[in-house]
C-alpha cells in the first residue's frame, strides 16, 4: 500500500456522497475549584506538542495540546475521536490541577524544534485533550510559541462554549486562524449533539459570542461544522427543523469559511453515522450559493494531506506515535506522512505497541484507526 493509494480514501468518500462541487454563558461555578498540586508524572513527562499530523484542512499540521491528557472539556460531543469526556467541566475555574504552563509547552517546543524540519509544516494548531480555551494561560502559550515558529500561522480548534468570557476571547486574540465549532442551531439539538457540561448554556448565547469574538480579532473566522445522524434517525443536523436552525445560523454568523465534516474517524456513541448523498448535497447547495463556493471546504473535496513532514532526528519513533495517537486516531497511512517513514517501517512500530496493549484498532467508514489504550 503507497501514500498515495492511501490518501485516495477522502477522494472515495467525495464518490460516495456524489458530490458536483469543485470547491471545496456564563461559568455556574461559585467556588475556586482549582487545585495547587503539581502535573502528575505522567502529565510532566507527555510532551504537549505532537505531530505533525496530516489535516485534510490545514496540511501538516504541527500539533499544541494545553491541556494534557485526561481529556477535559466543557462537551461531550456524541461524534467525538477522542471518546467520552473524563473531565466534564463548565468553566476553566472548575479544573482540580494546574493549568499548564507556558515554560512547558515553550521547553517542549524547543526539543521538538531541534529534530524537526520547520519547512516541511504548514500550520501550527492549538488542539489535543479536550477544550483549549479552559486553559487560561493560552494567549501568553500562544504569544512563546509565535516567536519559535517564524512566519507560520497559528490555528485553534475550540468548541466555542468560552467565546462569552472576556479573558478568553483576549487569549484568542493571538490566533491567525479560529476553527470555531458549531453543529446545531437550536437548543434540542445542540444539547443532543455536544452534551454540554453546563445544562443551562443556549446554543444562541454561543452564536451571539462567535459573532463578538469575530468582530474583535484580526485573524481568520471559520466555522466547523459536522454533519450527522444517529442509526435510528433521532438524532440529526441534516432534517428538518435542526437543519434550518443550523444553516440559518451559519448564515447569521457570516463566517470567512464553513468546514463541512462528517464523523469519518471512530465515534464516541457507535451509533453515530455520515450522512447519506441525498441529505449532504442540498446542503452544500444552499451554502455555496449563499455564502459562495470558494469559502465553503468540504471533507472529501478539499483535502491538504498527501505530503510527508521531514524530520532532521527522531527521539524515540514509538514515543512519538503513543503520543500522537493520545490525541487522535490515525489510520497507518496518517502515522506513516507523520513521522516521515515508509508505511512498512510504521507498520512495524504498530505491531509492537498492538503488542504492548499500548495501542487498539477499530474500523470506521472502511478505514483502520488506531488510538491509544492506557495499561492501567
């Protein structure tokens, strides 16, 4: 199996759902629950950069994680990689650790930097173990992290529950690029799809703090958006009532991009599917014609991976793999362009995590990917 065989799975996808187009609250919390005690060993030794990882919206994509494993966030998204949210949170103040630290990121960094080829990434992206914005440290990790990466934009993907805060949107000031999710356009659906922590936060206090953040930041605004459907039916973004409220909502935001998604990669609730060809395609009609087809993205069609990241030396091949696959599942081809390896010698360090127990496989949409599974 070469690269380029393997990267034709997207184009598959983009057949399959017979696609015409070329283009692609407030925090509840009344005490200070946030704990003195140090990062636990394990936190101290996981590097907070991995990657990078093949996007099929932003190249190779050298990944931040601010937060560090157990995954916490303020949702428990139905369609999440990463499965069921430990640390189910409102608001940054209800963490019981230390944020981690901007000399953290900033000395890992330095290491990763010393191995890598900066010219073979593309972007620098803020995601990981849940919710970025819960670290309230994010700006001043952002500010350390430009000054290393010369003239390479920043990203963030977030879920956009934090957008009414002040300090965060301040933090989200030093991004070039928000990838801001938003999956539904009314409460029902919403609480359906993102389970979020804090049960009285409404979808529309999302959408009205998404447009104030999008007036005050010089950077790009994008939307993600992933359409879904559970087995049954009942639950759904493509039918009906929360299809409108979505796509109204889309257009009431005026984003400078919409990046439609599908859960492609393993879900966190197995009833979780892609949608059908003839629930996608009005979809992408309206939006096309409304907002115009060259800031519409959508999986399958527009697609940025295919290029291997070169690396001057490699620490440890296995260790660099256990720790990409704690931030998300990759399939052999995605750890093969990651590393800069042949897919026969990334093969060959799969074994010998599967092995281990370090690492499980499941099949999604057709596809093998691979995630991390604790010893303990």
């Amino acid at each position: 199996m070469s690269a380029r065989n393997g990267r034709t799975r997207a184009r598959d996808h983009a057949c399959v759902w017979g696609l015409k187009f070329k283009c692609m609250h407030a925090c509840t919390a009344t005490t200070w629950k946030r704990g003195l005690s140090a990062l636990t060993k394990e936190q101290t030794n996981l590097s907070t950069v991995y990657g990078p990882v093949p996007s099929w919206r932003l190249g190779r994509s050298l990944g931040i994680d601010v937060l560090l494993p157990p995954k916490k966030c303020t949702f428990n998204c139905i369609y999440c990689q990463l499965g069921k949210t430990n640390v189910h949170i409102s608001c940054p103040e209800m963490l019981s650790e230390p944020f981690v630290e901007v000399d953290k990121v900033a000395s890992d960094l330095d290491e990763v930097l010393k191995r890598l080829d900066l010219g073979s990434v593309d972007v620098v992206t803020f995601s990981g173990t849940g919710e970025p914005t819960l670290n309230l440290n994010l700006g001043k990790i952002a500010k350390e992290v430009k000054k290393r990466v010369a003239s390479l934009p920043l990203a963030i993907l977030t879920n956009s529950s934090l957008f009414h805060r002040r300090d965060v949107r301040k933090n989200l000031s030093w991004f070039d690029l928000i990838i801001a999710k938003l999956d539904a356009g009314d409460d029902e659906t919403f609480r359906l799809i993102n389970r979020p922590a804090d049960k009285k936060m409404h979808v529309e206090t999302i959408i009205d703090s998404i447009k104030k953040l999008k007036k005050g930041i010089k950077g790009t605004m994008a939307l993600e958006v992933m359409l879904l459907r559970s087995e049954d039916g009942q639950v759904t973004n493509v039918d009906g009532k929360p299809l409108r409220k979505l796509l109204d909502a889309i257009l009431d935001v005026k984003p400078e991009q919409v990046q439609l998604e599908v859960p492609y990669r393993p879900p966190s609730e197995g009833s979780v599917k892609p949608p059908p060809v003839e629930k996608i395609e009005p979809i992408l009609d309206e939006l096309s014609k409304t907002l115009g087809e060259d800031k519409l993205w959508v999986y399958g069609l527009h697609d940025k991976r295919g290029i291997s990241v070169n690396w001057l030396l490699h620490e440890s091949l296995e260790k660099e793999v256990v720790e990409l696959l704690r931030r998300r599942p990759c399939c052999l081809v995605d750890v093969s362009m990651s590393l800069g390896i042949n897919l026969n010698a990334a093969e060959s360090i799969i074994r010998r995590l599967e092995k281990r127990s370090l690492i499980v496989s499941q099949i999604s949409e057709g596809e093998r990917y691979y995630s991390y599974h604790s010893p303990q």
